[in-house]
C-alpha cells in the first residue's frame, strides 16, 4: 500500500543543504525563546500558590537529597519535570537558581516548535510546516514558561508523543511503534493528565481499523439487524469503560452520573476560550479537515491525521469536562482551557492543510462554524477579572477590556465578526485563483499574530501579579537565609487564611523547614502543625529544635530578635521578626483570630506567659471600626481579662474572669480599654456580635468576611512606683 503524503524528500542531501533547510525553524525557536526570556525576566517572584510552592519543594528536595519531599516530609513522586527542574536548584544564589529554573523552562516550551513542525511536515510542506511551529510555540498558554508549573514540559511532551504517534501509523516501522509506546507510557510521569495519551493511541487505532478496507468490505454486508446489533455492543462497551472509570476515578464517577450537563457546559466554556486563544480561524479549519473534500486523493497519512485528532478531541475533551466538572463540585467553577492546549499542534496542522491545498468541505465547513458559533455565544469571557489563569486564551479579551474599555458586549460582537471573517476567508481561495497565494500567507501570519498578543496579553498580566507580589514581600527576599546562613528555621503565625505572605517567604528562604499556626490556620502545601500549649509557661508541643523561628504578627517567643522584615499584608504593613531561640520552644505571648489586616471576627484572644522580672502588668485592647465608613451595625463587645488556664484540648482559655468591660462599637468609632492582669500570665479575650459583612452593607465593597471590628492588643510593664 503506497503511502501519499504531500512532500517526497530529495534522495541525496548534503550536510550544508540540512543545516540550511533549518535555519528558519531554530529563527523561529530563537526569536520567540528572546521573547519569552524577557517575559520571564520580568517575572520577578512566583505567584501562584501553592503550585509553585510545591514543585519548588518537590524539586530543591531532589537536588539536595536526591528523594522528593515537602517541608523534610517524604513525600511520593509527582511529576518528571520536578527531576528535571533539580539541577537548577543546586546553585547557591538563590535569584540565580530561579532565574536558571525560568530560562529553562522557556527552552523547554519553547522547543514544541520541532516536534509541532514534526507533525505537519508529515502532511504539507515546509512553510505551511513552518507555520505550525510558530503558532504552536506562541499560544496563549506559552505564558506558562515564566511559572514553575508543570504545563510547559507537559505540552512540549505531548506535541512529541503525538508525533510519534501520527509517525508510527503512519510508517508502523518496529523502531516508530516502539519509540511511540514509549512515549505515551513516558506521559503521565510527565503531568498526570497525559495517562489519556496512550487512550489517543489506542482510540486512534480502532478508528483505522474501522477505516480499513478490510473493515469497510465486511461492513457491505450487513443488514439493518447488524447494524443494530453494533450499536448494542458498542454502547455496551461505553458503559463497561465508564463503570470502570467510575470505579478507579471518583472524578469520573461523580461527574458523569450526577453532572452530565454541568460537564457539557464546562467542557464547552473551555473549548470556548481555546478557540478565542487560537484566533477562531483555526479552530474553525481544523474541524473542518476531519472530513474529506470532494476532490481529495485517497490518503493513508491524512486518515491517520483525522484519527489522530479525533481521538484527541475525544479524550482531551472528556478529561476537560470531567475535571472541571469535579472542581466545581469540591472547590469553584473555572473555565479549564489549560487542559486543552494539548490540542493546539493538531488543530495548527489542520489549518496548515487547508493553507497548502486551499479546499474544505462546505458541509464539514458549515458544521464547523456552527460549533464555533455555539462557543462564541455560551462561553464567559470573564472580563471583569484582570487575567483567568486556567483560561489564557482568554487573556486577550481581559486586556482589550483593561486598555480599550471593551466590554463584553462589544467582544461578542467582534468575535462573531471575527468568525464571519473567518469562513469568508477560508473559502476565498475558490474564487480569487492566483491570488489565494498571498491570501494564505496573510491568514497564518494574522493567526500567529493573533496568538502572539495573546500569549503577551496573558504574560502581561502574569507579571502584574508577579509585581504585586514582589511589592508585598519587599526585598531582600532572602532575608531569613542571609541572617541564619541556612539554619533551620520554624514559621509560626495565626490567622493564616491568606497565607500568600508566607508561601513568599517559604519560596526564598530555603532555611524555613516547617510551618506552624497557633489557631489551626497554616495550609500546605506540605506538612503543618497547631502545637499544643499544654504548659503555662508557654511552651509549645513538638519541638523540633530549630534555633531560629520567624515570628508572624502577635506572636511573641522567647529569645532574642535578630532580624526584622517590613512586608505588606491587608493593605498595611506588617512585620516579621527572627528571633533566636532560647530553649525549650516557648511563647512569651501570642495574639490569635486577627487577620492580617488588623480586622477581627466575632473573637479574639491575646495570651501572656511571662514578663519581665515576673511582675504584673497592664494590658491596652483598642475596639476599633473607624476604618469602617459604611452604614452602621451595631456590635456588642465584650472584654473579658483572667488567668490562663490550659484545657483539654492543650490550648490556652481564659479562666475565672478578674474584670469585664462591656460596651456597643458603631461605624466610624475607636473605643480604648486598659485593663489590670491578674498577674505575669494572663489571657484577655474579645468578644463582639453582630458581626457585618461588608459587602451586604455596602455593594460597592468586595469584602465578604464576618467582621467585628479592629483589635490591637499592647501589653504595658507596671508602673513604677513613686519615689518617697
């Protein structure tokens, strides 16, 4: 059986003439590696929490002990690309390993261009070639490069396997099967979503065999009885695959037995933003391939094309609403276009067919531009939010509504404009004979065009977050390693429920191996700890002996300061303190159920355990709502001060009260307490209901917390004695 594909290869080609032919691939791969270096050294800090985090966990542990861990806690293997990121982290300077680590990671999704020119070259000739492998290295999602996530090894992975794949049906050579098998079994060690790659193959291949002239000759004679008969045992095999998924996977069996329809909203919302990523004309052309033309020779490359991208749609598709489907359910709904991007290369070189041969199907045509339009219509642009991490391909639109005021009216009507564009453009070629050429040519270079400013409209806002966040943690980052030189060191905070602070710090300082929280607020990702307070003089459970802890706000620890850190927190600034401990681990004083901009809920506590020259003090509780400018809600606030008393649970509670202040706090009112302690252990605790929300108050809020009121607590040393 001979095998058409659109180019032959000259018989003989000299060393000069190979390095020749790819000099434009590498300007491609150059020019847009330049771009996205530059994207990623503008990126100054990771901002994505706590992915970032972790794989920085997973990966520094490798490098330093050569097994992945979280926080020094074992922990399982994840993801290739954490063995991969390792090396990097072996440099000292800790902005030259992360720096190193982003450079990377741009070279690695960068390199899609060659496996992605790989595909098309098996179906069109070099420069519609060259056009897939600059579309494909400049897609929104390539945004992710200057991220420590693992979507950029993940896609460059993908591109290659499916090459192989298309390679090995294509020429089904032991060498080409093998390397494809590889490959895809390779592929979910590289990101857990690539286990369907292997699915793609195998699908793949059941839709050739069902093409095959052997197939097709067995099928002539079948009566309608037959046909009925394989309907039965196909949709019997669907419901035994998916039983078994079900089994294995309780995404899977929630979503498709509780939320069929949630799963067909959510995958369409991603394949939505997909389309408006990839500049709807190839989303509409690359559809539109999977039927053949009237006039098209006969095939094997292209039935393999078509298998190939069907199977993809199928199974990327599937995996896409089945995930965001199952996230909605346990966590919020997102649009997860990330998952799709996968599909890109293939969608790419079937636009790159219609630039070479310049014919479509009316009908595949027609259909195709239905389903766009459906996309187009139902799919949430989210422009009310800066950028949608999950949905780059929707960057573009955020941004034309952040600089050109559009708004989501006015996208709608562009993008439909924009399709309308599109199937005039795709059917030009038919009626305008010699100059379709530079019709064609102009279409690729609008649609890396389109994607480019996507993929710098998604990096721009990426490296707004990035700037935010550097502006939080103010510099020096590496504060905490540069006064321990590398010393173990324990975080202890409260009120962590916004712990973007802290992952920061834990980011750029290696010497933080454990995260505490006195309230039970401390998130991973990795191991962490509420110490029991199970002594009244403060000392805390599960000491690991680390001789230096940063205290977060209201902590206090026995010992002596080293260093201190402004950074921002709440709109205000906080600070952290180092503090060299003075065996055992022991608090000196601690404040907990205080956010990190000062606000309360309905209760706060301050707690003392020691003080200078063991003597008794005095301690200011200033109730505050003068921050609060909106309609009045009464709070009624109590101040209660006693002895400390240690409970079941081996936390602190305040025992018999010595005093009680009772009192109403309204909008715009800052009301001072000073209280009398019993003694050099004490805790006070503050009580106020209602509390308020602001955003039910006041609609031009955002905040949707229950608040109380603003709570500062200050402990003051007794007064001197006068002098007879």
């Amino acid at each position: 059986m001979t095998v058409v594909t659109a180019r032959t290869t000259p018989a003989e080609q000299t060393l000069a003439d190979r390095l020749l032919a790819a000099v434009p691939l590498l300007s491609i791969f150059l020019w847009l590696a330049i771009v996205y270096v530059i994207q990623a050294w503008a990126h100054k800090t990771p901002w994505l929490f706590g992915d970032e985090l972790e794989l920085t966990q997973l990966s520094r542990a490798i490098a330093d002990t050569g097994h992945a861990a979280r926080r020094g806690a074992p922990y399982s293997f994840t993801t290739l690309w954490t063995y991969v990121l390792a090396p990097a982290w072996l440099i000292d300077n800790l902005h030259a390993a992360y720096a190193t680590v982003k450079y990377l990671t741009v070279i690695v999704m960068t390199a899609t261009v060659f496996p992605a020119y790989g595909i098309a070259r098996l179906f069109v000739g070099r420069r519609p070639a060259l056009f897939v492998a600059a579309a494909s290295a400049a897609i929104p999602a390539v945004a992710y490069s200057s991220m420590i996530v693992e979507e950029p090894f993940a896609y460059f992975w993908s591109t290659l396997a499916l090459f192989l794949i298309l390679r090995a049906l294509i020429t089904p050579s032991r060498r080409w099967i093998g390397g494809a098998v590889v490959a895809s079994l390779i592929a979910p060690l590289v990101r857990g979503e690539l286990a369907i790659l292997p699915a793609i193959f195998l699908l793949a291949g059941i839709f050739l065999l069902w093409r095959s002239d052997y197939a097709c000759r067995w099928r002539r004679g079948w009566t309608i009885r037959d046909w009925v008969g394989f309907a039965t045992l196909v949709v019997g095999a669907v419901v035994i695959v998916s039983a078994v998924l079900g089994h294995r996977s309780l995404q899977w069996n929630y979503a498709t037995r509780l939320y069929k329809g949630r799963m067909l909203d959510l995958g369409l919302d991603a394949a939505g933003a997909l389309t408006i990523g990839l500049g709807v004309l190839p989303v509409v052309a690359g559809l539109a391939v999977l039927w053949r033309t009237p006039d098209e020779p006969v095939s094997d490359a292209l039935r393999v094309f078509r298998s190939v991208l069907l199977a993809a749609i199928i199974s990327f598709g599937l995996y896409t609403a089945v995930k965001s489907t199952y996230v909605s359910i346990t966590f919020g709904t997102y649009t997860y276009e990330r998952n799709l991007i996968y599909l890109a290369p293939l969608l790419f070189t079937g636009t790159a067919l219609w630039l070479e041969r310049r014919r479509l199907h009316p009908i595949a045509l027609a259909a195709s531009s239905a389903f766009v339009l459906v996309l187009i219509l139902t799919t949430p642009y989210d422009m009310g939010q800066d950028f949608s991490y999950n949905a780059p391909g929707l960057a573009i639109l955020q941004q034309a509504n952040r600089y050109l005021q559009i708004d989501p009216t006015g996208a709608k009507i562009g993008l439909l404009a924009l399709l309308g564009f599109s199937i005039v453009l795709l059917l030009a070629p038919r009626f305008i004979g010699r100059g379709a050429r530079w019709l064609v040519v102009a279409v690729a270079a609008a649609v890396v065009a389109w994607n480019l400013t996507a993929e710098i409209s998604f990096a721009s806002a990426s490296n707004r977050a990035s700037d935010r966040f550097e502006e939080n943690i103010r510099a020096p980052f590496t504060w905490v390693d540069d006064a321990t030189g590398g010393a173990a060191t324990l975080y202890i905070g409260q009120q962590m429920s916004d712990q973007n602070g802290e992952w920061l710090l834990e980011f750029w300082n290696r010497s933080i191996n454990a995260v505490w929280s006195l309230d039970g607020t401390a998130q991973g990702p990795g191991p962490f700890l509420t110490p029991d307070q199970g002594a009244s003089d403060g000392a805390l459970s599960h000491d690991p002996g680390y001789p230096y802890v940063v205290e977060g706000e209201g902590i206090e620890i026995v010992g002596k300061t080293v260093a201190t850190h402004l950074h921002r927190a709440g709109g205000g600034l906080e600070k952290w303190r180092l503090v060299k401990v003075a065996p055992p681990l022991r608090l000196r004083g601690s404040v907990v159920g205080v956010f990190s901009d000062g606000w309360t809920g309905a209760f706060s506590a301050y707690t003392r355990y020691s003080t200078q020259g063991n003597r008794a003090g005095r301690i200011r509780v200033i109730v505050s709502r003068a921050a609060w400018g909106g309609p009045n809600k009464t709070g009624h606030v109590t101040v209660a001060i006693g002895p400390v008393v240690i409970g079941d649970d081996k936390q602190p509670h305040l025992g018999k009260p010595t005093d009680v202040k009772r009192f109403d706090i309204h909008s715009k009112e800052e009301i001072p307490v000073v209280l009398n302690a019993p003694g050099p252990r004490f805790r006070v605790e503050v009580t106020i209901t209602p509390t308020f929300v602001p955003l039910e108050l006041s609609p031009d809020q955002s905040d949707r917390r229950q608040l109380g009121a603003k709570v500062s607590y200050v402990f003051l040393p007794p007064r001197k004695a006068a002098h007879k």
